[in-house]
C-alpha cells in the first residue's frame, strides 16, 4: 500500500513552512486537508462516511470542521481506517 518513500514524502509536506502550522482556518490548514484527500483517493482507499471522504463537524447549525476518513479492505479479515480531523 503505502511505501516508505511515500510516507517521508507525507510528512515533509505537512511539516513544511509553507503551510504555516497548519492553523485552523488557515490557507495552510485548507491545502493540508486537500493533500490528505487526494493521498487517501491515491492510495484506493474507499470513503469513510456515507458522505464521502469528508464528513463535516457541527456545533449547532455551525460548521466548525470537518473528518477526514478513509479505509482499505472492507469486509476482508483485515482493515485499516485513516482520518484526521480538521476543526476551525
């Protein structure tokens, strides 16, 4: 599935000081969440939710984030489920 070269590659990525810490709500919290969503889709992962990759975070009527959640051998012996969540 996901090799070591891959891995490295992730988090040099999300560690980089172009997204700025990754901020809730920031420019580089939007393409950190956009990064794990195209990697999930990359790896042939299958949606998480019944939404999709994506399932949105309320307190209320407000949207205050977002999960994001993947999985690989659904209904097999063995599976795997990765997420991360993203609140603002």
């Amino acid at each position: 599935m996901a090799s070591e070269g891959l891995l490295v590659s992730a988090a040099r990525f999300l560690s980089d000081a172009r997204l700025d810490g990754r901020a809730p709500g920031s420019e580089g919290h939007r393409l950190a969440a956009e990064y794990l969503l195209e990697q999930m889709k990359g790896l042939g992962l299958e949606p998480l939710f019944a939404e999709g990759f994506c399932q949105q975070i309320f307190d209320g009527d407000q949207v205050v984030g977002t999960n994001l959640g993947g999985r690989y051998g659904v209904g097999g012996q063995r599976s795997i489920l990765i997420g991360a969540e993203t609140v603002r």
